[in-house]
C-alpha cells in the first residue's frame, strides 16, 4: 500500500505518483512504471515527455511531500548519507 499519492499534469498529460517501501510507482494512462527513483519512474511512464526544469522542480517539491508524509507515517526524519566522490575519480 502507498503512504503517499499524488497527481501531477505535464503538458496536459494527467500521472498519478505513488511511494511505497519498495519505491516509485508512475502511472500514466495503461502505463505504469516502477524505480527506487522517482525520475526513473516518471522517465519512463512519461515517454517522450522532456523532463525540463520546470518539470524538475515539481519532481522535487513532490519529493518533499513525500517526505513528509513518511515524517508523519513514522514519526522519524528520513536522512542518508551522501559521499561526494573527489575530482578524478
């Protein structure tokens, strides 16, 4: 079960987002597509659909609900660690 569901339009074209445990779930019309990470999924529900800044930033305000509502599910701030991998590498 999702512990959160969202709409999003882009370009006119309706997808719904859900966050599970496992991850991402988009769907578009009788397309659904499913990745740990939520650009993957809409990537590839969403065709030919550019992925521009505009549609970028409300990936990512849609991440911060998520967020939330995980915050609110549990209780507990979601948190990782990120390494930065140094020049060269």
């Amino acid at each position: 079960m999702p512990f959160f569901d969202d709409g999003l339009v882009v370009d006119g074209k309706d997808f719904r987002v859900y966050r599970c445990d496992w991850g991402w779930c988009v769907k578009h019309g009788d397309v659904a597509a499913r990745s740990r990470f939520l650009i993957d999924a809409f990537e590839e529900a969403a065709g030919s659909i550019r992925v521009d800044a505009a549609v970028l930033l409300r990936l990512v305000a849609m991440l911060e609900r998520s967020l939330t509502a995980e915050h609110r599910r549990t209780g507990r701030t979601a948190s990782t660690a990120v390494a930065v991998p140094a020049l060269g590498e």
